[in-house]
C-alpha cells in the first residue's frame, strides 16, 4: 500500500485547477471569495473546473464569512444544485455562537448531501471544545466527515502543533476516525515533524501563490510540495 501523503490545493478557478493539478495536488478545495475565507463557489465555476481536471474536488458549502451557518435554505439550495451540476465531495462547519458546533445546522446539509463524503473545515479551530465536537459529530449526523481541516489552533500551525499531534496520536478511538488534513499557516519547515507524528494530509492555499491571492496558483509552488512530501 502507497504511504504518498495528500496535498490539497484551494482553487477558484479551472486555471488555478489546471496549475495545482500539474504540480502534484491529489485533491482541490473549491472556494470563492477568499477575503471572506472562502465561501460557495457559483456551480458555473465547479462545472468549468470539472471539466479542466480529472482529480477530486471538495467544494465549500459556506455563504456567509464567520462559522455561523446563516440562511438554512441558502445553503440547502447552493448543496442541491452542486450535487445536480455533479459534485460528490463537501467541506462544511458551523458553530454556535457559544462555540458549540451547530448539529442542526451540519444534520440538515449532510442529509441533504445523501452519503458523499465530507470535511468538517477549521470551525474546529474556533470551537469552544475539540473533542466534545469530534463525538458529537461522530454520533447524530447522518454520515460524520471523514477529513478535518485543522491548524490545531485559530492563530495557525505554529501554535496548533501539539494539538495536532496529540489528536493523529488518537486516529481511531471514538471521534477520532476521521482523516486530519493540515492546513492555516502551514510552511514546508512543518512536514518533518507532522508526517513523524503521523499526519498524511496536507492542505495549501496561500502557498500555492507566492504572488499572492491576485495571482493563479503556481504549478511550480505546488511542486515543491509535492516533492517535500514525497
């Protein structure tokens, strides 16, 4: 079996697929707006890039900038009509604003999702208890997520380090099956000591651009990645 650890690349748009796809990326986050972390991207968008590149996509379901989930029937309208365009993979997260994560709120879009797989994204970062979060969403929701998109702190990697190796150190107990995927802050100077403690998932966005998020992501950004991992 391949040990070849996942990099994920944030796109906007086919060219920025296209990019992240020659250099190495195993999978793409589809996003929009970045200066509000990245929001749903319209269906146009997932379409062309589908289209452009034959790896995995997982598209954002998140309209509104915070954790909060906002308008229920936006989100459940935006889920529907990416599932129709095609799309089969998610990234979602929505919290209380007491930090509790909001299971209403990921019940009614991982139902609406009808089995497909999914990352609950870095609202993990900003809940008021990680591991309460990880067992409630492991339990009620229709299907749990498979992946999270973590920096193990709000501030970034930096901080998040012990965080992030104490919970790949749990992989499989109770809450903790699902895959991690690092990512907020993360540098190459990281990987040594997150694939030493188990980690196998990574995830890029600003790194992919080293001249910044007016500019497409750079094929050969995303290769140094690819050959640091590998």
């Amino acid at each position: 079996m391949s040990n070849r650890a996942l990099l994920e690349v944030i796109a906007l748009d086919a060219e920025d697929a296209v990019a992240a796809q020659a250099g190495g990326a195993d999978r793409l986050e589809l996003v929009t707006d970045m200066a509000a972390d990245g929001l749903t991207p319209p269906r146009e968008t997932f379409a062309a890039i589908r289209a452009a590149v034959d790896i995995p996509l997982r598209v954002m379901l998140r309209t509104t900038d915070g954790f909060a989930a906002g308008d229920a029937e936006v989100l459940l309208t935006a889920a529907r009509e990416l599932r129709a365009e095609g799309a089969t993979e998610f990234v979602l997260g929505f919290l209380n604003p007491d930090g509790t994560p909001d299971l209403a709120a990921v019940e009614a879009v991982v139902a609406e999702l009808d089995g497909c797989r999914w990352t609950f994204h870095r609202a993990i970062d900003r809940a008021a208890d990680r591991d309460q979060l990880r067992k409630a969403l492991s339990e009620p929701v229709p299907a749990g997520p498979d992946t999270y998109l973590t920096a193990g702190s709000a501030a970034g990697v930096d901080e998040g380090m012990p965080v992030l190796l104490a919970e790949a150190a749990r992989r499989g107990e109770p809450g903790y099956e699902a895959r991690i995927l690092v990512g907020g802050g993360l540098a190459l100077s990281h990987l040594p000591m997150l694939r030493e403690g188990g980690v196998d998932a990574f995830h890029i966005g600003g790194a992919a651009r080293p001249d910044g998020w007016g500019r497409p992501v750079s094929a050969a950004a995303v290769a140094r990645w690819r050959t640091a991992l590998d």
